[in-house]
C-alpha cells in the first residue's frame, strides 16, 4: 500500500490543528514560545510546517506551489490557513502524482538552490522539514507544560491517563 503525499499530510495537519488547540485553550501566549532565541516561536513554526505540505505536494501532482498564509499570526490566522490548505490538499487526485519517477524539483533550502529527483525531493528534503517544524510545535508545547503526548503527535498511540516514561 502507497501512502500518497495528501494522505501523510492531511493526517499530521489534522494533529497539528488539534495541538494547537489544545495549545491555545491551555494559554495563548505559548504563541510566542520559541526552544532557543534564534529560532522560530509556536505559531510559526507551525505555519511553516502547513507550507511545506503545499511546497511538497503541489509540484510532485504538477502544480504551481500555492499558499494560503494569511496577515495574522495568531491561533485564529494559523488554523484558517491549516484549514485551507488541508482543503486544497483533499482536492488532489491520487493520479495528479502519476509519473513523479521522471520529475526532478527545484527548490531551496535556505541559501542553497537545489534540483532533486522526486522522490528523494519527497523523502529526503519535503517530508524531514515538514516534521521538523511540526515537532518544533509539539516541543515547543511540552516545554510550555501542555498536556500533549505522543498519542497527539502521531494519532496512534495510546497511554493509560497519569502514564509517563519518567523512571522507565
């Protein structure tokens, strides 16, 4: 069984929209959170994560990449684009990524320009930034003292209520 681009990143925005729900009703200023100060803060690594599903998936299906980031960075701002760009996603077909073997992407990664075949573009470069910037948020979350586990992250594991690692 194949695991399409939409597929993996509609899970995981699903899990990112509800962290950040959970984010935001445990205290909105953990918005402005960041793991040290030269990176980014909650809310937009959280934002970075969503483009990077729109910057992955649109040129592996043959489309020009789209963005749906708003003005607002605020709890409200963010979901709104999440919500858009998971829209946008379910949109594509599974055979718009027909033919990907024979595609190579360009792109850059900060400074650096790069043409890559497909699927390492996918595998290598697209999908490790994507889960980087969303485990800056569920990081960022811990830290901040939110009740999120590993259970939140991926939507698949499950602990009994007062379960922790501490001491194992």
């Amino acid at each position: 069984m194949t695991v399409t681009p939409t597929r993996l990143f509609l899970h995981y925005l699903g899990q990112l929209d509800a962290i950040l729900k959970q984010v935001e009703a445990f205290d909105a200023a953990v918005a402005d959170r960041r793991l040290h100060p030269d990176m980014f803060p909650l809310l937009q690594q959280a934002r970075v994560a969503i483009g990077f599903t729109l910057r992955a998936t649109c040129p592996l299906a043959g489309r020009e990449i789209v963005s749906f980031r708003g003005d607002e960075l605020t709890f409200a701002g963010v979901r709104a684009e999440l919500k858009r760009t998971m829209a946008y996603l379910a949109a594509i077909a599974d055979a718009e990524f027909d033919g990907i073997d024979s595609l190579t992407v360009d792109t850059t990664a900060g400074f650096a320009e790069l043409s890559l075949p497909a699927a390492e573009y996918y595998q290598m470069y697209a999908v490790p930034n994507f889960f980087f910037h969303y485990s800056m948020v569920y990081a960022i979350a811990r830290q901040a003292g939110v009740d999120v586990g590993k259970a939140d992250f991926d939507g698949y594991h499950h602990y009994p209520s007062g379960f922790s690692f501490a001491g194992q």
